[in-house]
C-alpha cells in the first residue's frame, strides 16, 4: 500500500508538471527565430557562436538520439565543427522541460548548478575536440529525412507537441516514478546512506561509466533521483550517472559510429565519462 502510495503521488506531481511546462514551451517555441540562429552560428565570433549553440540546444528538446540528424544537418550546412560538438554535448542534458521539472522536484540550486556545469563542459570539450584536430574524423555522411519544420506554432500546434512528448517522453517519467517509489518503500534508509553517501566519492567515476550503457533518460532520472536523494545518497554520483546517461547511450553510440570514424567516437564517449565524473566531484563538493 505505501509502494502504491508513493508511486501515485510521484506520478501525479510529474504528470501536472509535465503537461503544463510541455504546452507552456511548446506554445513559446513559434516566437524563436530558427533561421537567425542559424546563421548566426556560422558567424566569426566563436564565443557567441558557443552560447547561441547551448540556447539551441536548450530550446530544442531532442534525446541523445534524435540529436544525430540535427548535427548532421549542422555539419552539411558548413557550421563550424567546434560549434556542432558544443550542440551535441549540450543537446540531450539540456532539455527545457526536464529542467525545469528538474528545478521543482530537486531545487533550483541543483537545477541551475547542473545547467552551468553541463553548458562550460560541452563548450570547453567542443573546442578541446576541434583544436585536436578531430574534425579529420567526420564522414561525408549525408542523413536523409530530417527537414526544419515550417509549421506554424499556436495553441493546436502546442497541444499536438505536447501530447507527442506524452508518447515519446512521459512513459520513461513514468518508470522513473515506479522505480522511485520502489526504493522509497523497499530499500532501508540505512543502507543507502552507509554505502551511497557522502564519504563514498568513488562512486562517483563509477556512476559515469555505469551510465552509459544503461541509458537512463533524463526524465526517469529525475524521480529516482529525487528518492535517492532524500534517502541520504551522496549528490556527486547521483548527478554523474544522470550527467552520463543522458549525455551518452549505446543506440546513440551506434548512430554515431555512421557519421563518424571511431578514433571521434571514442574521443565522444571518453569525453561524456569526462564531464560526468568532474561535474560529479564538483556536486560532491558544493
């Protein structure tokens, strides 16, 4: 009865989250100038390339999968390589919805801390890409069936999105809810707290690779996070699995391997593993 308890409760909470922040975005999404940000990601000034690269990326909702079509079609268009890493990185761990449920489930702190975090590691780590020289690593890959949409955004627009986001997103909200309640009814207090909590840094390079091959969503993250937080395990390999799981995945890992040779795919995942094990310490720090 408590396991029920608690899943309905978690399930509720996200539920009204997630329908209203979905529509609010998806609604806000008609007013932002796709082909202006475009071009000016293509412009001479590479730092504000960058930042118009993380807002892209924030503004464009895509898992770690649906970003590969969205790179390729930035690498045919000629946008700076250094620039496209940057989205890649930034893309699937910046999503707006699961942020911002994110800021309301685990706090703003957390929320705005992990986006900070994730936006310097995807620009630090696209430049470090392109300075290596791993932009010799490309294929001359052309991805067919990816087209900007011209379709125009209103209310019918935004509910239509919504409701594709309650398909494709809200299922994995679901089994994160399942999970968590599962830990809150099943596993002592006790025994998270002596072998997840704070003196246990590392955990923390272990959770980043973990992650990988796990391929937790961002949106089941939130909730079993959430749990194992309150339970008492430590913030820094909470945030390093949830960093590495949404940043990297084996079907993505896949993908990849057709638009890029594997000295650059290996340099992706090893750079993901990277970026969740030094955001974890930082967390475990603050």
């Amino acid at each position: 009865m408590d396991f029920l308890k608690s899943f309905l409760g978690i399930a509720a909470e996200l539920t009204i989250l997630f329908i209203i922040i979905s529509f609010v975005i998806s609604l806000l999404q008609g007013y932002i100038p796709y082909e202006k940000i475009e071009r000016e990601l293509t412009g001479s000034n590479k730092f504000s390339a960058s930042i118009i690269a993380i807002v892209f990326a924030f503004i464009t909702p895509f898992c770690s999968c649906s970003t590969i079509p969205v790179v390729v079609n930035m690498l045919k268009n000629r946008i700076p390589f250094s620039i496209t890493m940057v989205f890649l990185f930034a893309s699937p761990v910046l999503d707006p919805t699961i942020l911002t449920i994110m800021g309301v489930v685990m706090g703003w702190k957390v929320t705005v801390l992990y986006t900070l975090i994730t936006s310097m590691f995807s620009i630090l780590i696209g430049y470090t890409l392109d300075k290596l020289g791993f932009e010799r690593y490309v294929k001359n890959v052309v991805m067919k069936g990816y087209e900007q949409s011209n379709e125009k955004f209103n209310w019918k627009y935004a509910v239509g999105e919504t409701l594709s986001l309650m398909k494709s997103v809200y299922p994995y909200l679901l089994i994160g809810a399942l999970i968590g309640a599962a830990i809150h009814g099943l596993v002592p207090t006790h025994f998270i707290t002596e072998w997840f909590g704070q003196d246990n840094w590392w955990l923390i390079p272990i959770a980043a690779i973990v992650g990988i091959p796990l391929y937790i969503r961002l949106s089941s993250m939130i909730p079993i996070s959430q749990i194992l937080i309150a339970k008492g395990m430590a913030l820094g390999p909470v945030m390093a699995l949830m960093i590495s799981s949404a940043g990297a995945s084996l079907p993505e890992v896949v993908l990849l391997k057709s638009i890029f040779r594997k000295q650059l795919v290996i340099a992706f995942i090893l750079s993901v593993i990277t970026m969740s094990t030094v955001s974890g310490f930082i967390f475990f720090l603050v």
